[in-house]
C-alpha cells in the first residue's frame, strides 16, 4: 500500500468518538500506555517536567495531562514526586467518560491524582489555571487550526509551560508500528489508530510554525526515539 506522509492525513480514529465504550477501548488504552511506556514515550514527558521545574521553589505544583487515557503518565508523575518529595497536584482531562471511570479505578491508590470529564474547547476549561500542562499522544488528534487555539490557550494559562510528546510523521515510523502491531496482537482498534495517529502525526517545521505564532519565554523542538517529537514551552 502506498503511504503518503507530506501531508497530515484528516482520517479520523475510532478513539475519536468520545461515546465509545467497551472492552475493545479498555484493551487499546492499556496497550497504547504499555507501548508508549515500552518506547520511552512517558520518560519524555516526564523529563520534560523535569526541566520546566528547574529553578523554580514553588512548595506545590499543579500538571493537567490533557487526553490522559487510562491516567497513566499522571501515575508516573505521582511516582516521581512521591521518590523526589515533590508537592503535585494532578489533574487528568480527557473528553470520553468511559476513559475517565477507568482512569479513575486504575488511580484508586493515588490521592493527588483527580480527573475531569471535559471537552478542553469548552469554557469551563479555558478557565482552568496550572503551573504545567502535558500533552502527550494528543495534539495529532487537532486539526491545525485548533491546534494553533489550543496553544496559545495552554500558553496562556500555564504558569511555568507546556510539554508536548507527539509522533513524527514519517513512513518509516508507519512500517515500523505495524511490525508492532503483529508483535504485540494489538486489537482492530489499536492497529487502526496507532496507524492513523502516525499519518496525523508531524514533521518538524510543522511544528516551527507552531511554535511562531505564541508568545514565549523559550522553545525547543526535539527529534527522540521512538519517532517522536518533545517540544518544550517556557513562559
């Protein structure tokens, strides 16, 4: 099959549908976290973190991790902060209510993780005030205008910045997550998506072109492995 990769496909994932529920979303969450977890992807964000909390002696911090799935990059977040003595707050939002109940029974024994069943363009959200927002696996789900909104909200109403982990665009990385996909048996769901998710994906100056159009302190833009994106964000 041929596979385009200039631009960003407009193909829409079964995940996008935030009535979905079931056994088949419960599987393709766990294995989209074991994955990411498997290819370094949570230890991106969480570095991230790390450099956006330099120098700073706030005694509490509070992360919002839009689209968190089944909540696990905040469970990471609690671990880290409970081996480091670190005061978080943490704050899981994601669109699908089915996602957040299972979120929420998988955090059962983290007190400092709470979750948020909300739509991140309605209003309630753009007045919810953080010292970080995390956007992992998320933002190749926008379009670029509403990328391009969501920025600039984030930015706007972050205190310290934002964490961006997102997948490269690239038809190397599409061949390579379908070997993935025989290796781990992933379900109808997580093929299709992961698939997607990658031709939704970015390449680099798309991001540069981002980053242009919102007012901060310090960027950067990262090529890591696995085919993937950290674009960090300083106010």
């Amino acid at each position: 099959m041929l596979i385009q990769t200039k631009f960003r496909t407009e193909a829409e994932e079964i995940m996008d549908d935030f009535e979905l529920q079931g056994s088949e979303l419960l599987e393709a969450l766990d294995k989209i976290a074991a994955i990411n977890q498997l290819l370094g992807g949570n230890t991106l964000t969480l570095q991230g973190v790390q450099k956006l909390l330099q120098n700073n002696t706030t005694d509490k911090f509070v992360i919002v991790d839009v689209g968190c799935g089944n909540g696990d990059m905040l469970r990471t977040l609690a671990n880290f902060a409970n081996q480091n003595k670190l005061n978080f707050e943490l704050i899981g939002v994601d669109a699908n209510s089915f996602t957040i109940d299972y979120a929420k029974k998988l955090s059962v024994n983290y007190p400092t993780i709470s979750y948020q069943c909300e739509d991140i363009f309605g209003e309630s959200f753009s007045e919810l005030k953080y010292d970080i927002i995390l956007c992992t696996l998320t933002l190749h789900h926008f379009k670029n205008k509403q990328i391009d909104y969501l920025i600039n909200l984030f930015t706007n109403q972050s205190r310290l910045g934002i964490v961006i982990n997102d997948l490269h665009r690239s038809k190397i990385a599409y061949r390579l997550f379908q070997l993935v996909c025989f290796v781990f048996r992933l379900n109808t769901m997580s093929r299709n998506d992961g698939l997607i998710s990658i031709l939704r994906g970015f390449k680099k100056e798309e991001l540069t072109e981002f980053s242009k159009k919102i007012n901060a302190l310090k960027q950067t833009i990262q090529w890591k492995w696995a085919f993937r994106y950290q674009w960090i964000i300083w106010k």
